[in-house]
C-alpha cells in the first residue's frame, strides 16, 4: 500500500467569537493514511475531530503544516484546483444526508459528477449509479423523492451520491449519528463492505467505541492532540 494522505505538523486556531481571542484547535497533527485503509477518528466532543476531517476534505485551511493528497501538495493549491481536487478524489459522507428534497434519489447521485471536469457519458454514470443503488439495496428507488425515504433508506443514497464519482476517499463525519442503533450497525458494515471491494480509504469521525473498534485503525484525538 502506498499513503493516500500524509500530514505533517498541522496547526488550526480559530478566533472566539465576541472576544476575538484565539483557541488552538489542532495542535501540530501528523499522520498518514495508505490507499485502501479504513481509520477512525475518536476523541471528546470540541477535540477537533471535525475540523480534521475538513482540512482532510480541503474544505478548510490549516494555519501551518503540510498536507499532501495522493501526491498532490494541498499547500499550492488555488480554490479552483481544490473544487476540482474534491470532486476527483473525495467523497463526502455527513451526519444529515443532505439530499435535495425537489431531486429524485438518482438525480441526487448524480449532482457530484456535474462538478466533473471531464464527464463520463450520461449513459454511464447512470448505469454506475443504478450498480450503486443495486449494491445498497435500494436499487427500485432511483425515481423516488427523498421524503418517500427512511432515514436508514436516505443515508444509503447518501453513500452511493458520495461514490458516484469513484473517489479514492470516503470522508464520513458521523454518518451514522442522525440513526437509530439498527440502522447505524447496518449503514457501518455497508461503508466497510463498499470500502473492501472499490479498495477505496475509508475515514469515518465517530463517537460509537464499537463502531470504531470495526475499522482497519483507530486515531484518538484529545484536546487537539493525537494521543
């Protein structure tokens, strides 16, 4: 296996709110992540494990540090290459599904390859899209409305919209927080058997100890450390 993700002394403050002072979030961070590997992110709630998980995703900056994606030096990086960076290579998974309500299930799988620089044919990213649903079990609800869902059902089309675009990273930030016990244990063994057989990296923020304990690692955050 070769790293996917490598890291290097990260550092991210924010500035509080109405007294402008500032508060260390991750405190000099540094991992790597190999191509194919399942990790889960634990820690305390306010720890930083979502503000991780964003940078991992380029959707926020560190204030030091090196990051580099499958090769690619984030650092030098403008937003136009990091749109492009995320739509290639990432896939996003959420802790509300954030599904369109006025799309059907298949036009909400597809919304990620419109970002596409170079776009496969319709034909076969519909094909794609409806092997997906097959594989979720949800393959006799491609023209349904997110409303016609369960939450379990949502979530699912959630994972297949956050593969459509065949990414070599899943970045799920408690995707199973929003379910009930059943439905968390099943969504959870999905995303494994999905990572297993695409070989994508799987990196799933999670407050679950058993949820975590079936991932490949686990990385503990504790007051912006690793520990």
């Amino acid at each position: 296996m070769s790293s996917l993700i490598a890291v290097s002394h990260l550092f991210k403050s924010y500035r509080e709110p109405g007294s402008g002072s500032e508060v260390a979030v991750l405190k000099d961070i540094s991992l790597n992540i190999e191509a194919g590997e399942s990790v889960a992110i634990v820690g305390p709630s306010g720890c930083g494990k979502s503000t991780l998980l964003n940078i991992l995703g380029t959707l926020d900056t560190p204030d030091r540090g090196d990051y580099i994606l499958d090769g690619q030096p984030i650092a030098g990086c403008d937003a136009t290459k990091l749109a492009a960076l995320r739509s290639e290579k990432i896939g996003f998974i959420f802790q509300l599904h954030h599904l369109m309500p006025q799309c059907t299930v298949m036009e909400n799988i597809l919304l990620p390859t419109l970002a596409l620089s170079s776009k496969p044919e319709a034909a076969s990213l519909r094909q794609r899209a409806e092997g997906l649903l097959a594989a979720v079990g949800l393959q006799d609800r491609h023209s349904w409305k997110p409303s016609q869902l369960s939450g379990g059902e949502r979530q699912r089309v959630a994972v297949v919209r956050a593969l459509i675009n065949e990414p070599k990273l899943i970045l799920a930030d408690e995707p199973t927080g929003a379910l009930d016990e059943k439905n968390a244990e099943s969504l959870t063994t999905l995303l494994l058997e999905l990572q297993q057989r695409t070989g994508i990296s799987l990196v799933m923020v999670t407050h679950h100890p058993a949820q975590a304990a079936r991932m490949g690692r686990t990385l503990r955050l504790h007051e912006g450390q690793l520990v």
